[in-house]
C-alpha cells in the first residue's frame, strides 16, 4: 500500500480522510487537503457538480496556494470559535500562514428578493467567495498559486482569460459556472491551470478570491482582510448564541456545533448528511455512496442537538423544511430529499473517475430514495413532538402532517423494510423500524391530546401499544437480548436506540443486557459495528469499519443503564479519535484508527453532541431522560 501523504498533483498519494479540512458559507463547502489543496469544492451548492475534484481522481481539478516545493505544513488550526481555518508552513529560510475562508457577508437582497430562500433571512448572507490570504511571517518564502479546475466532475477542463487592465484578474467557464480568480499576485495561464510565483519577505502579505456569482470579490489586500474579520466575527457571534457546559469536552461540543451549522444549507434549513460523495467504507471497497442530502431521520437527533445548545432558530428552520416536504408530499414520504427539498435524487456511477484511493465506483445521486424504510414515520412525528413540546402549541397545519404520517405508520408497521442501514438485500421485519413505528403511534397518541382529539389519542396508543408488543414477542433472543430483525439471532447497533427513544425503560432487564451485548460481542477495539457483514444480507460481500455513531449511541446507553465509568471511558476514547481539527467522518477502522466514509459526517456530530451531553448531566447528578 502506497503511503498516505499529502499531495496534489496527478499520481500523488491521496491524503487520508481525517486530516482534510472543512470550510462552509452555508451554502457552498470545501475541503482543504494538508498540501493546502482545495479537493472538493462543488459550486454553486455543495450536492452540484464539483470544480475541484482532485478528493476523486487527482485530474479533476485543485486548487493551492502555499510554499513552492513543500508539501506538509508545520500545523493547521481553526481560527477558535470559527470556520475559518490557518495553515503554517515552515520552509528553509522563512514561515508563512496561509488563512482559509469562505466569505459570509451582510444580507445582500434588500432591494430584490433572493430565488433561493425559503427560510427567513438572517443579518448575514454567503457571499459566494473562497478567500485565501498568504502572509510571511518570518524570513522568506516563495509562494505559489496553482488554480486548475476541471468542471462537472472531472470532465470540462477550465479555459482560462484575462479580464480587467493587468494580470490580477482572470476567468474561466465551464458547465453553467463562471469562474473568477482575482488576486493582487501576477496570474498566467498554463494550459487548464491558472498559475502565479511570488516571494514574500517579513511582514509581507497577498490574497487569493475565487468568486461564482454576482457579488465581487475583495478588490485589495485591505478590503480582503475587512471581510475576513468580518466571517470571523459572523462565525464568533454564531457560536456565542450557544449554551456550552464548562468543561473539558466542550470544544468538542463546539466544533460539532460548528460543523453541523456548515453542513445546513441556509436558503432551505436542511442539514446535509455530509459534504462528500463516494470517499469509501473501507479502503478500496465499493461501499461508496453520495451523503450530499437530508435524511429525515437525522431531524430528530439534529432538532434534539440544536435544541438542547440552544440553537433554536437552526432547528426550527430544519424543522420547517421537513415539514414543507412531507405537506409537499401529499402521500408517501421519502427518506431523503435534495438539500432543496427536490425528490428525485437519481443514482450514477462517474466511470472515468477512479476514486479516493482507487475505491471504486464513484456515485452521485442515491437510489435509496426509493426504499422503502419506516422509521421515517418515527422521526418525523418524533420532530414535530420535540417542535411542540418546546412550544406547546399545535396549530392545523401540524396536526395534519401528524394525521397523515401516523396513519401511514399503522397501516404499515406489520410489513417488512430495508432497515435503517438501507440494505439492498432483501426485505425483513427490522426491529428499529417496529421501534420508530411505535414512536410514530406513542408520539402522535400525546400531540392528540394536546390537539383534545381523545378519540384518535385512544386509538393510536392502542395501536402503539400493539406494535410495543409485537416486537417484544418477536425482536427477543432465548438470551432476552434484542436482535436485528425477527427471526435473527444478529445484534445490530440500532438496537440502542430503545432507550434513547424510551421504548423501554432503562432499567429494564432486557434494555442492560441488550446494551451489554452489543458493548462485548458487537464491538472492535471497543468501538460498534452497525452488524456483522457475514450475518446481514446487506447486498454486499465486502466489510467496513465501525460506524462512530454507533459508538456514540452506545455512550449514551450506558449512561442511561447507569454505566457512567463505561461511559465515560468509552465516550474519552472516541473523542480522542477525532480528527486534528475536531472532525469525524462516518467509520473509523478500529486497529488503525483512520477515517472511513463521508466527511464530515453530521449524524457522527450530532451523536457525540447527545453522548457528550449525557455523560455531562450524569456527571452533575442531573436526571436522564429519553430523546423525545
């Protein structure tokens, strides 16, 4: 196997997942390789087709500005509270830092309204632009700019012009998106690649913008950095809204809040799975899947999260866009929409890519929008609990989402699912989807009597009451240990969700010992695999890493069963896999360490935020309760 270093050009070694980073203006993402590549930036939202792509094949495009001829820098750090991320190098003869932005700005539409808004605007708005700022700090260093584009995926390579008098400003097209790179640097053209050499002594500083839209860029050094204080602020602000505990872990915490705040697409509320499409499960596999969407199963544990850090304009906007689409839906509800609330999410393969690292295929869409998975029922209805609690207050658009939803659970409940891990094999009375089933039937049995509608409050709790006793005489081993499906014996992860959800109490026999089982016979190195590839027919032969949020679950079970030692331990090594920068993909390969999946992976954030939290109020003697 290759060495994982970090790289850029074409046949360089690709950088393992973990040490990327991670910008957003809320609309647009990027990750910045420790080369001080840009490898995966799609415009103009972060589900269109990438620019940069150099994360996928290394001849679909990158974007660096940093020291000629060194590739590893001395240390990467977010500016504290923010989005905004530094890079220092050291080179012989000097040290240079290298700050990374994507622009926010003041609300640009007061004169017209914005054709992407759905969600009440804030006092800032995206302003479409990556700003790199280079400054010498010490001694001096050769600096190099290298924009090289290759749009739609790696396949329209970038043709380049000059605009303006001199060589600051130049532009390129390709697959609908304009281009431009401004720069107080010399810019010239090589081919595809749009290039610059500069040395930079003591005290000495330049800029980079690339801009997408009709709102310009920094003109000067000067205006570049006033915006730049400005996006630090906006950041800083942001974060300080937020109700963080004093403790160790609370960085933590924040970078989750951080990242989870990056990963929401602000016109809409809906919060993407993750940035990327098809980084792999395990290394080479084939396990590689687009995460650019919304899953209506996250808003439960997303309103939970942002509620609870007291981010609740956030969690009312992801709020209302799952309810625009399930009124939208007028029937059946998906399990996953586009960050714009569209339906239709087809799946593809990208054949003249060869992937991260040779995992292949390269996917962009995702066929499981068609699936057919019924925890979605428990998650929405559990979102809207979790909206009205807050409120107390249920108004007639609400209550006939709730109507709609409910009802479809019920008359669905008795028929097998793809389960919540979407397996492509075949169908099976999934135990999770009973519980969220059951969540659906429990919760929207208390939003009746909230509603004073005591004829369906009798009627769904019966019905809920039905379903909690069907998976009891069904879901149990001879061991009293809940298993995967009916008729398995097979752990799954998702089974330490029945206390989270309250679907039994957690001191109940069965809830210890099926929290315990999955702890010693589920885990590698102590962190929770989803299930055993071998024992699920899952559609696929080959194997993954352990899903963190599946660790992160078990954290706050073991809090609930009164595990806190367990826990906290548990919960203290997994904070101590996070990346460099405080972030998590989706799996982590238990004996190495390293990263695997999408990146950075929201669900993976929002259970640390959850677990974390449990084991802080156990710590403080607070009392422990259920999700929703």
């Amino acid at each position: 196997m290759r060495p994982k270093v970090a790289g850029g050009r074409a046949g360089d070694p690709f950088a393992p997942i973990a040490d990327f980073g991670f910008l957003s203006d809320c609309e647009t993402t990027a990750l910045v390789a420790p080369s001080g590549n840009i490898e995966w930036m799609c415009l103009p939202r972060m589900d269109s087709p990438s620019v940069f792509g150099s994360l996928l094949d290394r001849d679909a495009g990158y974007f660096r500005v940093g020291p000629a001829g060194v590739e590893v820098p001395a240390a990467q750090r977010y500016i504290p509270g923010t989005m905004v991320m530094e890079t220092t190098w050291w080179v012989h003869g000097g040290w240079l830092v290298v700050t990374d932005a994507l622009l926010m700005g003041p609300w640009h539409h007061e004169t017209e309204r914005s054709h992407t808004h759905r969600r009440a605007p804030t006092d800032y708005d995206a302003d479409h632009v990556l700003l790199r700022m280079v400054r010498c700090v010490n001694g001096q260093v050769q600096v190099r700019l290298d924009c090289m584009p290759v749009f739609d995926y790696g396949q329209t390579p970038a043709r380049w012009e000059h605009t303006g008098a001199g060589y600051h400003e130049a532009l390129a097209r390709g697959n609908g998106v304009g281009l431009r790179l401004t720069t107080d640097m010399n810019v010239g053209f090589e081919g595809s690649l749009a290039t610059s050499r500069t040395l930079l002594k003591q005290g000495e500083s330049r800029y980079v913008a690339l801009s997408w839209s009709e709102h310009a860029a920094p003109s000067s050094y000067e205006e570049a950095h006033e915006r730049l204080v400005w996006t630090v602020h906006h950041w800083q602000h942001w974060l300080d809204r937020g109700r963080f505990p004093d403790h160790p872990w609370r960085s933590h915490l924040q970078r989750s809040a951080l990242t989870l705040k990056g990963l929401t697409f602000a016109p809409s509320g809906a919060v993407a799975a993750a940035a990327t499409t098809s980084l792999p499960e395990a290394p080479g596999g084939d396990r590689n899947w687009d995460y650019r969407y919304t899953w209506i199963r996250d808003s439960t544990m997303a309103l939970w999260a942002f509620y609870t850090l007291g981010y609740d304009w956030e969690a009312n906007d992801f709020f209302y866009f799952i309810t625009d689409v399930a009124e939208a839906a007028e029937g059946k509800l998906q399990i996953m929409y586009g960050l714009d609330g569209r339906e239709e999410l087809p799946e593809s393969t990208l054949d003249h890519l060869t992937g991260y690292d040779n995992a292949r295929p390269v996917r962009i869409g995702n066929e499981a929008y068609m699936q057919a998975q019924h925890d979605v029922w428990g998650a929405i209805i559990g979102s809207i609990y979790l909206f009205v609690r807050k409120r107390d207050r249920l108004d007639d658009r609400l209550w006939k989402i709730i109507i709609k939803q409910v009802e479809d659970a019920l008359a669905t409940w008795r028929t097998p699912d793809c389960g919540m891990w979407e397996v492509r094999g075949e169908p099976q009375h999934f135990t999770s989807s009973k519980i969220f089933c059951w969540v659906a039937a429990d919760r929207g049995a208390r939003l009746a009597r909230v509603r004073g509608d005591q004829d369906r409050a009798r009627r769904w709790q019966a019905a809920a009451d039905e379903i909690h006793a069907d998976v009891l005489a069904n879901a149990l081993d001879e061991r009293g240990v809940f298993t995967a499906h009916y008729g398995a014996t097979a752990l799954d992860a998702s089974a330490l969700l029945i206390p989270l959800l309250g679907f039994l109490p957690a001191d109940d026999k069965r809830v210890r010992e099926t929290v315990l089982a999955i702890a010693d016979e589920l885990s590698e190195d102590d962190l929770v695999l989803r299930y055993r590839a071998a024992e699920t027919d899952d559609g696929f032969d080959s194997e993954e890493g352990t899903f963190t949020i599946c660790s992160f679950w078990l954290v706050s079970a073991l809090v609930l069963i009164g595990e806190l030692e367990r826990a906290r331990a548990l919960c203290e090594k997994l904070l101590s896999y996070a990346s460099p920068l405080q972030l998590y993909a989706e799996e982590i390969d238990p004996h190495s360490g390293r990263h695997l999946g999408n990146f950075p992976q929201a669900f993976t954030h929002l259970a640390l935020i959850n677990a974390v939290m449990q084991v802080i109020r156990a710590e403080n003697g607070e009392p422990q309760a259920p999700l929703v």
